[in-house]
C-alpha cells in the first residue's frame, strides 16, 4: 500500500465486475447484457449528436432526459433524478439519504455493491438472511433501521417481491428511506413506480443498460418524491455537475420513448429465460424462479466452478460466486436463442463426458 493513501481506502474492497474478455469467438453469458441492439431510434440519435456540438458541456440537468423517464410513468420530472449508470445513482442515494444513527438493511445474498458503498462512505449496515429458497421476506424488514436497500428482482438469485409485499413494507417502515433497485424490473416483476406519489420515503432506481440494452452507454435514473431528489440532486452538484455526456442523453431519450422496440426485444429475453429454464431442469440443474434476464442454477452432481472452467474451454462464460450459500450456483445471462442453445448443448456434452446424462 502507498503511504500517499487515505487511511479511509485501505480497508477497501472495491466491487469486482463480470469478465470483459477481448477474445473472438465467445459468448457472453457473464454480465446480464441484452443480448439484443439498442433501438435503432437510440442508434440514429447518436448518431445524429455527434458532431461539432461535443465542443459544448452537454445540459447538466438532462432535462430531456428527466422529462422522457417522467412521461413514461405519469410523472412530473421534479420526481426524476439521472446519473451515469444506476451504480452512481445509487452511490448518491447512499451518501444522500442513507447516512443515519442506525444501520441499514439490506439481504445477505444481494447486489456485492452494496456493502462496497456502505464501506466507502461509512454507512453502518446489517445483512438479513434470505430464506431457505433464496427468497427475501418483508417480515425480517419490520424493525429499526437507517434505511432499506432491496434488490427486486433480486440479484443473483433473479426472485422477486410482490408490489403488495414492497406496499406493506412501506406501510411499516415510515420513518426512514426504502430503496428498491429495479434493474431487472422490465422482465416480468412488477414496478413499485405507482407507489411513489403515495409515500414520501420511496426511491426507486432503474437503469438502461439492461431492457434497453445500452450498458455501453451508462445511463441510470431513481423516481422518487421531489425531496428526495432534491437530496440526490445536492450530491450530484457537489461531486459532478455533467454526470451524463450529449450522447447518452440523446440516446437514452431516444430508446425511451421508442416504446415499441422496448417491448419486443423484453418479450423475447422472457420467451428465451423459460425456455433456457426447461431446457437446464432436463438436464438435471435445479433453477430458482427468475422474473430477470438471467437464471440462478445449480446441479446436484456437479461443481459449479468446475462447470465454469469446462465451458470456458467451450468459450461461453458464465458467473460464478465463491460465497457461502450461493458457491455451488452458476449465474447464466440470457443470450439469444442461439447462444441458449449453444450453452444447453454445451452442457450435455459436459455431463455426458461425465456420464450424468
């Protein structure tokens, strides 16, 4: 370690992201991208953006893009707030709303970066628990606490919560902030958003970089009452005042309001997921109930590291998490029809070799 380092950032563990490889030939189900192009609408944006205006700071309130994320959910923009990528977005809301006496809440099989942001700004947190079937249950929520932090659909496990279980959370929990991170919201579970006007401690974050299918851009947004985003806001002024470039604001409006595309290649991710889920249970893995664009699944007979190394030797990736509880599953992103059937037919000769199959 440098002796120019702060004390605070030593005991650091910073976030590990999914492998990025740079090698021809692989396919990617590492990383929870859409394996699908962003909106030829989006493309064209940017397309069209690009030119000698990228000498101008781009607007650093994205009003544009406010508006569109308002629009789409009945909102006024005054209950948008925008940054670069949901990542930042909830950093803000780390350091804006959940700094408090008591300690944070959140599971113990959830987003790794959330205890990354609570070590990085000093938030004291408690990790409850899922259930026996990997699922979170609101009840273990019911108690004094700084703040909730819920992944829904969860991640990695892809299970999600009812909007009436999320309503009766808040409904018990009035006197502190409830974030819900709705990353994977557009493939099957069902938006808290309706609930915002109703209470005044929702934040609900969401990020393009998965139903739309713009990761490459990092564009994220929270909806939440106007005093919450006043307080994002106020973080955001004091740390940078153009989190988002020209491009990413043309673009993000631009695949936001084409709805129509949205919802074509959404449906496709969820039509590929179930048939991805059949096809694994046949081969014997056991997959948790996913309302995201990937699959949890774990096989009785089988290491998961050791099935992680012998597809990588097929070139499709996947993820694994050395952690208690979870180390024996692979989470698997959902690809094209194609590459599923690539990664199915990958596996059987994997368990053939080993004679499972």
């Amino acid at each position: 370690m440098s002796k120019f380092w702060s004390d605070s950032i030593r005991s650091l563990e910073p976030y590990v992201p999914g492998e990025q490889p740079a090698i021809a030939g692989i396919i990617k189900l590492n990383t929870n991208e859409n394996p699908y192009p962003p909106s030829p609408a989006a493309l064209a944006a940017i397309r069209q953006a690009a030119d000698e205006g990228l000498r101008l700071y781009p607007d650093p309130n994205a009003s544009a893009l406010k508006q569109a994320v308002a629009d789409s959910h009945g909102l006024s923009a005054e209950h948008v707030f925008v940054g670069n990528g949901s990542d930042e977005v909830l950093a803000h809301a780390c350091r804006a709303l959940l700094r408090h006496t008591l300690p944070i809440l959140f599971p113990d099989i959830s987003y790794s970066f959330y205890p990354v942001y609570c070590n990085l700004y000093q938030i004291q947190y408690r990790q409850l628990p899922l259930n026996a079937e990997f699922e979170i249950c609101i009840d273990d929520y019911l108690q004094a606490n700084g703040g909730i932090v819920l992944a829904n659909p969860n991640a990695p496990t892809g299970c999600a919560i009812g909007r009436s279980e999320i309503r009766r959370l808040l409904e018990r929990n009035k006197d502190s902030v409830v974030v819900i991170d709705e990353a994977y919201i557009d493939f099957g579970g069902e938006t808290v958003v309706p609930l915002v006007e109703e209470f005044d401690n929702l934040l609900v974050v969401q990020t393009l970089s998965k139903s739309r299918s713009l990761a490459g851009l990092r564009v994220g947004f929270a909806i939440g009452h106007p005093v919450l985003i006043e307080a994002l806001e106020r973080v955001k002024g004091s740390f940078n005042s153009y989190p988002l470039d020209r491009l990413a604001i043309v673009g993000a409006v631009a695949a936001m309001h084409d709805r129509e595309y949205f919802e074509t290649t959404r449906r496709q991710v969820m039509d590929s997921r179930d048939r991805l889920t059949a096809e694994l249970a046949n081969l014997g893995f056991h997959v948790l109930p996913s309302q995201a664009n990937f699959l949890f699944a774990r096989h009785a007979q089988h290491d998961a590291g050791r099935l992680l190394e012998l597809l990588r030797q097929r070139k499709i990736l996947v993820r694994h998490f050395r952690k208690p509880r979870i180390d024996q599953f692979l989470r698997i992103s959902v690809g094209t029809d194609v590459q599923c059937q690539a990664l199915v037919d990958a596996l059987k000769e994997i368990l053939a070799d080993a004679g499972s199959v």
